[in-house]
C-alpha cells in the first residue's frame, strides 16, 4: 500500500475499496449501464450510479465507507457529511478513477454515448442508468435521447410527466366533465388535485412506454404534440433545468420559444401559476415577453430588491417572474410595467404591515444584549421597533414579525454589511447564530460573512437557560446551524 491508508483490490467486473482503519470496505461492481455499490456485504445495501458520472461515483463511495460513522447526533453527522466523507473521496479519487478507466471496455458504446447526452444536457442520468432503457424496443427512444435535449429532459423528469399527462387525459375526459357538472350542481366543489395510481405511483415500465410511444406529447396539455411545441423541443437551448421543463405541459404555446431568457421566464410563470391562480391572469403577457423585455424587468425588480440579478442564473430569471405574478392586479402593458406595478404593490405592503406593527409596539427600544455590542464595522444593532421595522422594509422579509421577540429579549436582530451587499441576522438569548438572510432571504457574501463573525463575537455570551420561547438545542448542536423549527424572515 505505500504507506497509503485505502486499498483498491482489482477484480473482473468491478472492484474493491477497503481500508485499514475505521472505513468500512464497499465493493463495486459494473452492470454494463450502471455501476453497483454494495456497502454491507449481504447485497441488501446496494446502490446504482450512472457509468458516466465518475465524481458522483467516487461520492458514493466515500459515503459507503464512511457509513459506520454516522452517529445519532445531527452535529456528529454534520461533521461526518461535510467534513470525513469529503477528506476520503480525495484520498479514493485518484486509485478508483484508474479502476473506472481499466472497465471502460468493457461498457458498451451506445450505453455511454446515452447517458453522456443525458447528462450534458440535465447534469443527471435520470432512468438511463436502468436496465430497461437499453432493450431493443427502446431504440427509437435513445437516438431521439442523443440527438434532442429535450428528449434527455423528459427521461429525467419522466416521472412527474407521465403522471402529468395521465392527469390531464382524466381532467380532459367526456367523464370527467360529466361527473364535475353533476358534483355542482348538487352543491360539491370538486378539487383536480386528488389523484393516485393504483399501486406503485409511477414505474419505469410506465415512463419508457409514454416516452417511445410520443416523448413529445408529454410535454403538451392534452398528450398530442402540436407545431409550436416542436418547433421549441427540436431547438430547445441549453440551460434548461429537467424539472422546470416539465412545466411546458401545463401550457399551450402561441410561438416557438428558443430563446434560453425567454423560455425560463414563461416556465417559471408556469410554475407559479400552478401554485397561485390569481396569477394566471398574467399568462398571455409571459408567452410573448421577449428577452429584452424580461432583462430590463430583471433590472427594475433587481433594484427594488436590493439583490443583484443576472440573465445567466436560472435562478434569478425565476425569482424575477414570481416576484411579478405577486402582483395582484390586472395589466395590459409589457413585462416592465409589470414590474414596476409589482415593486410598487410589494413596497405598499410592507409599508402596511410596518404601520400595524408600529401601531401594535410602538417604537419601544430593543433589548440589549448580555455583552457590549460588536465593535465589527458594517455590523449595526436594530436598538427599536422602528429600526426592526424599517429593516424588513429595506430588505423584503418579515424581519418585523421579530419585533415582540427583540423587545422581550428573545432574540438579538442586527444588520450586516460587507462589500456592497447587504443582510440581517439573528442572533437568540444564548449566543446562537439562529439565521442571518439576504435581501429578500436570498443567499450573498454578507450572509457568508456574517455568520462567521457574529459566532465569533457571540462566544462570549454567558451560560444561560435558553429563552422559553424557542426549543433549546440538542446538546453537542453546531452553533453556527439555524433551529430546527426556525423559519427564514
């Protein structure tokens, strides 16, 4: 072994990892598609990894070795998860990278060329690392698989297609309509939320018949594939995640949308409207918001938000489209009157909940903490009411629901700044750093950075029963870790 602590034993199909302190050795073994992990050596604790993904592999098996480890505690798994299964999947790197290229032969070409299609375009392997994709009636399928993303995209988010599409043909039956019409005129509200296979919920026998049979028409209403829609999936850009695509079968396009900004706006508009229907009223206007427009509106919500915000993360376009279906209102213009509509509507509202809050308290000081206040520039104590107020004002979160919490000592409320970006944190009666958000809740380096130097200057809060107001934590807890039964501001 060299000196070295892991040891990788060779064999004709697969190979070992072992060690010769406390990991526990995994076997894994190549099934042509899929490598299998075995971690107990009963067979019983077996997992499968697509052949292609080598990183993810080496995960696996670091975290198989490491299984032993896991104690009870949340901070001990905590320590394990981040800390030792990380350290070993660099130890493992290099000697099971040398394994994977010794078997590379021994995988057939079709089944790599797959599931490197698969994985370009959704960074997964969804079901093509799955035996059953590769039998012959499949064919069809997985040349569509390498030629199309779009056809990637639907062998990953199969699942929650087909049962979309099983959905719609009952929501659009004869029998259904019946059924619902007789329902209200006795009086019922029906709901189109209540279903359920019987049996297993969605197989993989189900999701490759849908997909050879006509993988485009998952992606429609009614299960029929029509013009616009092909038009977009034979073009479709890259960039797309899997599980925002599946929402193009909630709409029925009007043009052909290949424009990367352009096609993840009206997703996560779909996306949205799924869960509030007040949006909805909105949906003409995002089927033919084009990307200029929906750049500038990225732009006006960005300043109104205090959050930087940018047409290369999927991310952003999709926070940008719910902040503007929040608006309530009906709207006739284009996307950028949208959202000056809507930064208006969110800015009246807080200034609503401000006043109730004011009116409620007062503007009666906050209490101070058991240790002199930071002396750390960019950190600023929230001394009152209004300054609390005022802060979920700026920020757009509900920082003004903690302040009861802040007058009665409960918790410690401060706003941090650190290279032009900006944040709030919690801080409870015994020197946790409970959560420190962003503008809007949103992760930035201020979070980052005030996380670190509040836990630094809370250690010197004395030992005290924690307040009555929050569950304490479990003993040996990471201080830097949030509550259990917290919510964001």
């Amino acid at each position: 072994m060299d000196g070295f602590r892991f040891m990788v034993t060779p064999e004709p199909h697969g190979f070992t990892v072992s060690a010769t302190a406390d990991r526990a050795p995994v076997r894994v073994t190549l099934r042509q598609w899929a490598w299998e992990l075995e971690a107990s050596g009963d067979g019983r604790d077996t997992a499968m990894v697509g052949v292609v993904r080598t990183r993810h592999l080496v995960g696996a098996v670091a975290e198989g070795m490491c299984r032993n480890l896991f104690a009870d505690s949340r901070a001990g798994n905590v320590r394990v998860k981040y800390g030792t299964v990380p350290r070993t999947a660099r130890s493992i790197h290099h000697r099971v990278l040398a394994e994977v290229k010794r078997l590379a032969d021994l995988v057939p070409d079709e089944v790599i060329a797959t599931q490197k299609a698969v994985f370009a375009a959704t960074y997964s392997t969804g079901r093509a690392d799955e035996a059953g994709l590769y039998r012959r009636e499949y064919a069809m399928l997985r040349r569509d698989i390498r030629q199309y993303r779009a056809a990637a995209a639907a062998l990953v988010a199969g699942d929650s297609l087909v049962y979309a599409a099983a959905r719609n043909t009952v929501l659009g039956s004869p029998e259904y309509a019946a059924y619902r019409a007789v329902a209200e005129r006795s009086g019922f509200k029906v709901s189109d939320g209540l279903f359920a296979f019987d049996g297993p919920q969605v197989t993989a026998a189900m999701v490759l018949d849908r997909l050879a049979d006509d993988w485009r028409g998952v992606f429609s209403p009614d299960g029929r594939p029509y013009r616009t829609l092909d038009r977009t999936l034979m073009n479709l850009p890259g960039g797309i995640p899997a599980g925002m695509l599946r929402h193009l079968a909630d709409l029925r396009l009007e043009r052909p949308v290949t424009d990367r900004v352009e096609l993840l706006a009206l997703l996560g508009f779909s996306a949205h409207a799924c869960r509030h229907e007040r949006a909805q009223r909105h949906q003409r206007l995002f089927l033919h918001a084009r990307r200029p427009e929906i750049i500038r509106a990225m732009e006006l919500v960005s300043a109104a938000t205090h959050t930087p915000a940018s047409p290369r993360r999927s991310a952003d376009i999709i926070r940008t489209v719910a902040y503007l279906c929040d608006f309530p209102g009906d709207h006739r213009g284009n996307i950028s009157g949208l959202a000056r509509k809507s930064a208006r509507w969110h800015r009246d509202a807080a200034g609503r909940e401000a006043a109730a809050v004011l009116e409620r308290l007062g503007d009666r000081p906050a209490a101070l903490p058991p240790v002199p206040l930071p002396p750390i520039a960019g950190v600023t104590f929230l001394d009152s009411v209004g300054r609390i107020v005022d802060e979920g004002a700026v920020m757009g979160h509900c920082a003004a629901d903690y302040a009861q919490d802040a007058v009665t000592g409960n918790c410690y409320l401060f706003h941090l700044e650190h290279d032009g970006e900006m944040a709030t944190a919690e801080i409870s009666p015994d020197g946790l750093v409970v959560q420190v958000q962003g503008p809007h809740n949103q992760d930035n380096g201020a979070v980052r950075w005030g996380r670190r130097a509040l836990a630094r200057w809370a250690r010197d809060f004395p030992s005290c029963v924690p307040s009555p107001a929050r569950a304490p934590l479990p003993p040996g807890a990471d201080p830097w870790a949030p509550y259990p039964d917290d919510q964001p501001f």
